[in-house]
C-alpha cells in the first residue's frame, strides 16, 4: 500500500492561454509543475489528455504515485457528469473529461469550474479560509465569480451560476464580446481595461500592470482605472444585497495594484450601500494560483483523501484588511 509521503494528487487549471499542471504533494506543496500553450495542438482536448498523461509520468519518475487528478476549466461546467458543456474560449462543446482523462490515466477524475476551484482553494486556506458565505472574483481576462453559500460553490440549475462578468454595469454602455452592452468586464476584467485604455488613446500594448503604474501621471489611464473600480463597486453592492457575504475576495492582475484599486472599489461598494455596511473586501491569497491548488482539493476529495484545514496555504499570506 503506497504511504502518504509517497502519494500525490495531479492539479491541471486549462486557461485561454495556457494549461498549467502540478504534481501535489501530501501536505499541498507543488512538487514539479508543467505548462504548455492550450492553442498549440489544433485539437485542445488533445493537448489536455496530453499533458494529464505526462504529469502522471513525472510523478511516477518523481517517486510519488498519483491518488486522483482535478482538471479545472472556465466555461460551463457539469461537475456532476464531468462535461464541459460549453468553453468558447477552449473551444470545447460537450466535452466528457471525466470519461476520457479516466480511460487515459486510470484514476478517479474531478471536473470543475476553474473561477470555483479558486474558491474552494481560498477558503481551505486562503483569503476565506473558513468561512460558508463569501465571493471570489479572479480579474483575470473576463470575470467569473465564485458563489460559495453555506460552504458550497453554487453551479446554479444550468451550471453557469456566477457569470458576472457580464452584469450590465453602465447601461447601454460599450459593447461587450457577449452580444449586451455595459457589461462589469468590459470596465473591470484585465483584459477589458486594456483594450479600453488602448483605444481611448492610451500607451498601445500597455497591460493592467503597466496602466496601474500610470495612473498618476496618465489622464486616459486614470479615466479608464476609475470606470473600472466604480463598475466594480456597483457590481459588488448587487452582489451584496443579493448574497450578504461575508467576505469578498478579489484576485487576478488589477488586485496586485493593491491600495490604489482595493481602496476605490471599497469606497465605491460603501457608497452604494445605503442602509448597511459592507462586507470585507480582501486580495486573494492564492493568486494566480488559486484555481490550480483548488484542482489539487478536489482531486484529494474525489480520491477520499482528507483536506486538513490550511492545506495548500501559500507561504505568504497577504494582510487581512
Ligand atoms: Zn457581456
């Protein structure tokens, strides 16, 4: 029987961009990690089972014997079934995952929501850790929230519960990839903010980082920044008013600007609370990482494995407040 210093679980997170694997140990510490570009292969689903099978080997060369794999996705996600019903970045329709990285590998197989594995990955041991009532919003390319209610992330009765990102925020504002307009992530997601500075005049090729950085000096940066947090801000008094959290957690490119967003979102999520205060609003622990150590719990769970509180925390966790 294998010993739990000898056993792992795989954590693959499938992004737009990028597919990121980890080889997790015992006490949630990444042990080798891998990334590969999710675009390279002309057949996506080929380029995940790929990299699913060569983690499983570098584990097994490592020493460790894989327990269970989680591979996370945004998109629409049927974690009971374990089918990306639909990923438009991805391109994935109907996608059996379970089925086919189960035949692949032969382990027990979790599916989920990457926005959601995020939020189980905080609240082990990040930013919510703890708590049965909180949101994550990872501010990465879109907006994608976690909804965790009485300790559960809510996947809503169509799987795609927590799709704020396309919240009308400005009505009848700028158009949004979705078809509406005005929508929260045209303002406030990373990728929505540069393509806004871009084409109201800003530095071209300039990312949230680098309009964060001109702020002070830049009008067209400081006009884009300040629809951003103010977008933000509504959006979050809705969700507020909807969900009464008792945290909101922030992650993603813009929350590593640190005061100079979290202190106007803040200001704009009081002003539009009347009558109550608002909830925390904390950066996220975990990062960009989050998402992928969320995978790794979920492959513990799916293995039967126990998830000690605080496994997986970062070395470094952020002030609260
Ligand atoms: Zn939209």
């Amino acid at each position: 029987m294998t010993q739990p210093e000898d056993r792992c679980v795989l954590a693959v997170d499938v992004g737009g961009t990028t597919i990121k694997g980890a080889v997790v140990d015992e006490d949630g510490r990444f042990r080798h990690s891998l990334v590969v570009p999710s675009q390279a292969d002309d057949d996506p689903v080929k380029a995940v089972r790929s990299l699913c099978l060569r983690l499983r080997d570098d584990a097994l060369a490592l020493g460790v014997t894989p327990a269970a794999i989680g591979v996370v996705t945004p998109g629409i996600v049927d974690e009971v079934d374990g089918v990306v019903r639909y990923a438009a970045n991805l391109r994935f329709r109907d996608v059996p995952l379970r089925a086919l990285i189960g035949n692949d590998l032969g382990l027990p197989v979790a599916v989920g929501h990457d926005a959601r594995a995020a939020g189980v990955a905080e609240a082990v041991a990040g930013a919510a850790r703890g708590l049965d009532n909180f949101l994550l919003l990872p501010l990465g390319t879109g907006i994608a929230a976690a909804v965790v209610v009485h300790g559960m992330p809510v996947s809503g009765a169509t799987a795609s519960a927590g799709e704020v990102g396309h919240m009308p925020v400005y009505p009848g504002g700028e158009p949004c990839s979705c078809g509406q307009r005005g929508c929260l992530e045209v303002y406030a997601s990373a990728g929505g903010l540069a393509r806004r500075y871009a084409r109201l005049g800003g530095t071209p090729g300039s990312d949230s980082r680098a309009i964060a950085d001109a702020v002070a000096t830049d009008p067209v940066a400081r006009a884009v920044w300040d629809d951003a947090t103010q977008a933000l801000g509504t959006a979050l008094a809705t969700l507020t008013l909807t969900l009464d959290p008792a945290r909101i957690v922030l992650g993603g490119g813009l929350a590593d600007a640190g005061a100079l967003f979290f202190d106007p979102v803040r200001d704009a999520l009081r002003a539009a609370l009347a009558w109550r205060n608002p909830p925390p609003v904390l950066r996220s622990a975990f990062g960009a990482q989050a998402a992928q150590v969320g995978a790794a719990v979920m492959a513990r769970r799916e293995a039967g494995l126990p998830v000690p509180d605080a496994w997986g925390a970062p070395e470094l966790v952020p002030p609260v407040g």
